[in-house]
C-alpha cells in the first residue's frame, strides 16, 4: 500500500468515524478514538512524506549534476532511482 493510499484510508476511518462530543457510551469513546488516532496518523505520514521530498531535493542539490540530468547524469545516482513518494 502507498503512502497516499494509507493516508486515503485513514482519512476515511476518521469521515466515518466522527467525533462525539461528549461521549456518552463506550460505543463514543470508540469513535472518538478512531477519529483521533486516524487524524493524526494521516496527518504524520503525509508530514514525513514531505520530508522525505524536502531530503531528496537536498541530496540532488549537494550533487550538483542534477542540472546535466537530461544528458545522463543521474543515471548511477542511487537518490534518482528511489522511487517518487507514494509510490511503491
């Protein structure tokens, strides 16, 4: 599964599962904890994904032979091949 299509699903989880305010029963609280949990876990993975995006930009800029790229340049270069974020 992709990064996007796990943010997707959790995305999901928390529309379907919506915040009750105030918890009333257990069945609630349940409710309230899925819709938290799965908030915030898209919210991290598409927070990391970004820094992962922010690193290899990094990477390709130290290289310097990213601007010779359509002459081949990045043909052995190991950050070139990492597949593109949220893509497996």
């Amino acid at each position: 599964m992709s990064y996007q299509q796990t943010v997707k699903s959790l995305r999901w989880l928390a529309f379907n599962f919506p915040e009750v305010t105030p918890a009333k029963d257990e069945t609630d609280r349940l409710s309230n904890c899925i819709h938290l949990y799965s908030t915030n876990g898209a919210a991290a993975i598409e927070k990391l994904t970004a820094e992962l995006r922010q690193c290899r930009n990094e990477l390709c800029l130290r290289c310097e032979q990213y601007k010779m790229a359509h002459k081949g340049a990045c043909d052995g270069c190991r950050w070139h091949k990492m597949p593109e974020v949220g893509i497996e």
